[in-house]
C-alpha cells in the first residue's frame, strides 16, 4: 500500500489543496490530493529536472 504524504504547507480550507509525494518501487511518485487517480511516477532524473525547471521558473 502507498502512504502519500502531503507537505504542512496545503492551503484550503480543507487542506485539499496541495501535492502529495510518495516513494514507489523505483521512482517517486507525485499527484494532486483533488484528483488522486492521476498519479505521476518520476525518476531521479525527471524529479531534478522537475525542481530545476521550478526554482529557475517560481510561479
């Protein structure tokens, strides 16, 4: 079974508004706590490049 762990800092009122991480059998994996049936499995590789693209491009 997957433990999904969500970071202290979701907003909403509800707290549903954040994303979830997990570790999978090789890769991590990430998804939206609204929708939780679309899971996105990344690798090493793609989660640094994920976290680059983010810190060089901040919302």
């Amino acid at each position: 079974m997957i433990q999904w762990q969500k970071s202290t800092y979701s907003g909403g009122a509800a707290g549903n508004e954040c994303v979830e991480l997990a570790h999978g059998e090789d890769e991590l994996l990430l998804r939206e706590s609204d929708a939780p049936d679309r899971i996105l499995p990344l690798s090493r590789t793609g989660v640094t490049a994920l976290l680059r693209h983010l810190d060089a491009d901040p919302c």
